[in-house]
C-alpha cells in the first residue's frame, strides 16, 4: 500500500529522525507549479489522466522533499477558478506554502484569491517562485516582482524571500531549496506537541487495493499514530483499527504531525467515507452542526455579509452548505470582523482555533475567513450580550484561563466535560483551571447526587435565576396560600431557556442553593407563601408524600395527626396550605387526598362508567377497590364538584 497503492517498500522501516513539515503551492492556473516540484523532487504530481490530458492540475497532488533537517511532504493544489474548493482541500495542515507566478503572466485572478484564502488558514510561514523566468528579459521581471509585492503586501508573504526560476533550465532551483530550508527552520520553533496529543487526519483519498482494503491518504495535523491503533472515523463516530501505514511510499510503523500518512483501515468498507471525513484518537473530536466563529470579510469581497446569508464553509478537506447567523449585528462590510454563529446542514468536527474559510456559491468567490470559538455550540440569540462576552473570551488573544472560563459560560447549563472544554479551548488538561476558578467563585460545582455534579458559571445561574422567579413570584402573587406549584406549567413558561432536562437541571442547581423548593412535581420560591418553621416545613412535605404514596387508604385527619404528636394542632393549617397550593385536595372535613390520587380515581371511572348506565355507590365502591368509609365521601365529593349526577341511588357521568 502506498498514496498510489504500490505496495513496494520494506515493511517495518525505522522511523525517520527527519522533521516532518507540509509544504503546500499556491497560484493561479499554468504558472508552473507542478513543472516546479518536479524540478524539486522529480515527481510529477499530476496522477490523473485528465490532468495529464488538460495539462492542469484538477485534484492536489502530491511529492516529497528532503532537505536536512527536514522532511517536507508537498501538496499541489488546483491554480484553476473552477476547482478552488479542491484547493481548499488540499490546504488542510500546511505549515509553510510556495506561492507560485509566472514571469510571463504575473499575477493574475487566481493569484488573488489564493493569497486571499490564505490569510485564514493556519499557515506560518511562506515564499515566493517566480516560475519561467528563461522567457522573460530583465526589465519585465522586475516589473513582476514588483507587483507581486505589492499584492502580498498584509499577508504571510509581506517580507517572504522571493526566488526566481526556470523548470526549464534549472535557474534557481538550488536556491529555492535553500529558501525552503530557511522557512522551514523558521516554522520550527512553533511547531506543536507531537507525542502527547490526539491524533488527527483530515482524508483527501480514499481507494481499495487488491490483498489491503481500505486506504485513506492525507496530512497528520495532530499527534501521531501507530500500527493497531484503535481510531475513530468522523462524522459518524465509527471505530476502525489501523492495519499498516505508509508515508511517501515507505511502510513505517507510525507517523507523526506533519507528514503525510497513507493509512490502511480495518473494519470499514471504502464506499462507508467520503472526501472530508476525518480520523482521530477516541473522544478527540465530536459531530455538531452549530459553530461559533470569529470571522473577518475579505478586503477583496464585493458583497457584505448578510444575517442568514447561505454560504459555503470549508473546514479541514470537506465544505458544507451552511446558513451565517451575525451575533451582533446585521451586516458586515469588506474588512469588518466580528462573531457569527454557522449552522452546517449536516454535522461537523472540527476544534478550537481551527481555520475555515467562506465562499459565495453564486458567484463563486471567497467572501470570509476566520477561527472555530466553540465546536459544538448552543444557539446563541441575536445580541444576547452575555453570552457574546464569553466568546469574545475564546479568542486566542486570551488566557487559557479565561478560555476555560467562557467555555464553561457558552456551554449553559450542559455541563461540559473536560474533553469537551479541551474542544472549545485548545488547554488539553483543562482540570487545573476549573479548580481556580471554582475556588475564585467564578465557576460553581454544584453537587446534585451523591454520584453526579454540574458545572456551571455564576453568571449563567444568576440570569437563569431572575427568569425563574420573576415566573414564581407572579404565581406566588397571585396565590398568596399557596407553598408551592404545579411544575408543568412553570416549565412551559420557562421553555425559552431549555428544554425540559435541562429546566430540571437549572430547578436543581437552585434547590442546590436555597432559592427554590422542589417536591413532588410541585416547585415555589422558598421565600415567599405561608411562612413555616423548618418543623412545619418537613410536617407539611411528610403529609404531602403520605397522600400521595397510600392513595385511596390514605390515613384521615384524625390520623394524621395522632401521628404529628405535638405539631398535631399545625395538621389542619398544613393541609389548607397543601390544598392552596394544588397538591391535596379537600374530599371531606376528615378525608384529603393526593391530586394525583384523585386524577387517577376520575380516569378508572370515566371508563368504568362510559356505558352511559348508572352506578350504585357499591359498584363505584368495587371498581375503586375501596370501602365504604372512603367510598361514601368519595363519592360526595363527585356529585359536589359535577363530575357525576346521582339519581335516586344511581350515578352517571356528567357529560
């Protein structure tokens, strides 16, 4: 297996001492970039028949190039208009690029775009090959390399070397190695941790070879990877294992960030990935269509981007149709930055700090470029200040303290693991951190059982706090008896925030605190209704879960408060509260019953009765499983409230 599935090599070679860079090219179509890295390295990296037919180059191609003390894996990318999103493609993890101009031609529009696509991408360092120069005389050229500095003026090839060359003649190839090896020294230096962190590959092939299988290609962005490693294929969280590897046509036993990998697979059929698709160490990356992005308009785009603009993103060697939601405001004009929310229509992965770039599909033009905040983001309302504070904190201009911090502030109240905050901050052990802030009060760990905790920031409790009790001291106003409410209702007008689990969650955290009572799908301000003393408060909560445990045998009054000792004179007060506040319900003067009690006591008799014929209070008395004592005031409190009509000894239902 090899990136051209030719399975030549020595299985088991050791592993290079060299220090593994991408190389990528950049320009516009047929200013020689391929005719230059096979004067580089002798590679012809046009492998199609097309491109070898046409004469351009359709897909990236790829080479390699050893300059002691490195080992630069080379990517060709498209220079044509119609296949900038392959150039994309290909632009995933190059640490330095060649931009490429033809004496002959300068620059040109493609020249443009790719400098502009460039600004976005993490790319640390650059030089320029002026190509063919055999055919141009002195003057022109200096015209050319005047122009090009002019176009590269604010980009990474400001103050880039720029070497003149000939494929034809071999004028300045020599040179431009030397340029390469001074670049790539210059990368060196910032170059990321390669034996502790997660691996990662962003596929740009995939094929089957005869004997092999599955074989994926494309640069190590992070990490390394070893022969029987255990890997995930994203989106779509597939486990596959590693059968054996291979970096520019020699088998190795692992590579490492930087270099590019052909990676046999087990476990997964070929027709099971597309182009786009990304492996990585477990738990690493995770699927989500909302991004939250820092973004910057391209000086060059002639269309403002607009508040639920369509939009094309490229993200690692995939691109997806997404929708742009502006954070704050409603338009952003050619040079403008500012926050934005991008909804994918499929799911993404990707991390923090990661590049992207935006492109228009009509017309075909890049419009955008920016950074990945927060991978797998909540919807973010439109100017909700708050939560843009805590992505301004995101940026790489903050520390990671503060990173972890806003992390846990845009999460709400889902309750971020650390893998996650790891995800939406690039701090790979963030626990030191969120022990900080927790001691600094900036972060709560609310303990919620005895197994389970959440984490959540003081501001986003103290917003979630105001809601809820604005709702409940309207309800408290408007029942001054009552201790308590039902926690449906509470919960509908609280949907804006969360759904459901999550409102349960917030509901917990502020049990957790002393602002809020919890009990029995009931929910009310612990500072407002009937104040009780915590004697009275723990009677009245222990005849609640009576009523509602023992049903239709529930103990009467006089019960009650035999078993209330000497808070026996407080029973009757409670369950006037109780009753106020919608849990009991009154049947008789010596009979309560939970209204869960009573729902169910009205749903066995709608069915019992449907048949339209009357029931004696004994037949009511059997179906209910009761006796008398129960059944007879039972029975009252229906003919009361109209849920039946007695005639003579027979009830119906009313209807």
């Amino acid at each position: 297996m090899t990136n051209d599935a030719n399975d030549t090599a020595a299985a088991g070679a050791p592993t290079p001492t060299l220090v593994p860079l991408i190389l990528g090219t950049a320009g516009h179509i047929d200013h020689g970039k391929t005719a230059l890295i096979q004067a580089l390295t002798g590679t012809n990296t046009d492998r199609l028949p097309e491109e070898q037919k046409r004469g351009i180059t359709i897909e990236p191609g790829f080479a390699h190039l050893s300059i002691a003390p490195f080992k630069l894996g080379i990517v060709d990318v498209p220079g044509h208009e119609k296949f900038v999103r392959n150039m994309l493609s290909g632009a995933i993890g190059m640490d330095l690029v060649m931009l490429v101009v033809a004496a002959d031609d300068s620059v040109k529009p493609q020249t443009l775009e790719h400098l502009d696509i460039l600004r976005y991408l993490d790319v640390k360092a650059g030089l320029i090959a002026i190509t063919k120069c055999d055919l141009v005389d002195e003057e022109l050229l200096e015209l050319v390399e005047e122009e090009i500095k002019d176009s590269c003026a604010g980009t990474v090839f400001e103050s880039a070397p720029c070497i003149c060359t000939s494929s034809e003649t071999g004028q300045g190839i020599e040179e431009l190695k030397q340029a390469i090896c001074d670049q790539s020294q210059a990368v060196r230096s910032s170059l990321p941790d390669t034996e502790n962190a997660p691996f990662r590959l962003a596929i740009d092939r995939c094929f089957s070879v005869a004997g092999h299988g599955t074989v994926v290609t494309g640069s190590v962005t992070s990490g390394q990877l070893q022969v029987d490693d255990p890997i995930v294929l994203q989106p779509g969280e597939i486990d596959v294992r590693v059968r054996s590897l291979q970096n520019h046509d020699s088998s190795v036993t692992r590579v490492v960030r930087g270099e590019r990998a052909a990676i046999n697979l087990a476990g997964i059929h070929p027709d099971q990935i597309t182009k786009g698709m990304e492996l990585a160490s477990p738990e690493f990356l995770s699927p989500h269509n909302t991004l939250t992005v820092e973004l910057a308009v391209s000086p060059n785009s002639r269309f403002p981007l607009k508040n639920h603009m369509p939009v094309r993103l490229h993200l690692g060697t995939a691109n997806y149709p997404a929708a742009l939601k502006l954070l704050e405001q409603d338009e952003l004009l050619a040079t403008e930055q500012g926050f934005a929310q991008l909804v994918v229509d499929s799911p993404v992965v990707c991390c923090w700090n990661q590049p992207f770039v935006l492109r228009m599909e009509s017309p075909a033009m890049t419009i955008a470029g920016g950074r990945i905040l927060d991978p797998s983001a909540i919807r973010i309302p439109f100017q909700d200040e708050q939560q843009i504070q805590f992505v301004r904190q995101l940026t790489s201009d903050h520390s990671d303290l503060e990173r972890v911090e806003a992390a846990v502030g845009v999460s709400r109240f889902e309750n971020p693991a650390e893998t996650d905050i790891t995800r939406s901050t690039g701090v790979d052990s963030p626990g030191s951190q969120l022990q900080t802030l927790i001691e600094q009060g900036a972060i709560l760990r609310v303990e919620l059982t005895a197994s389970s905790s959440q984490l959540v920031h003081v501001k986003t409790l103290e917003s979630a706090r105001q809601h809820v009790e604005k709702i409940l001291h309207k309800l408290h106003n408007d029942n001054p008896l009552s201790v308590n409410f039902d926690i449906t209702p509470v919960r509908e007008r609280l949907s804006f925030l969360a759904g459901e689990s999550v409102l349960n969650r917030i509901f917990s955290l502020l049990q957790k605190q002393g602002v809020l009572q919890v009990h029995m799908g009931r929910i009310g301000l612990k500072s407002r209704g009937p104040k009780l003393t915590k004697n009275e408060t723990k009677l009245l909560e222990r005849i609640q879960s009576t009523l509602e445990q023992q049903g239709l045998e529930a103990p009467l009054v006089k019960q009650l408060q035999q078993e209330a000792g000497n808070q026996a004179g407080a029973v009757m007060e409670l369950l006037k509260i109780a009753e106020a506040g919608g849990s009991v319900i009154e049947i008789s003067d010596q009979l309560y019953l939970s209204q869960a009690t009573v729902e169910q006591v009205q749903n066995t008799l709608v069915k019992y009765m449907q048949d339209g014929h009357g029931k004696t209070m004994a037949e009511i008395r059997d179906t209910l499983g009761t006796t008398r004592k129960y059944a007879v005031p039972l029975c009252e409190y229906l003919d009361r409230t109209g849920f039946t009509i007695r005639k003579d000894d027979l009830r119906f239902l009313q209807r």
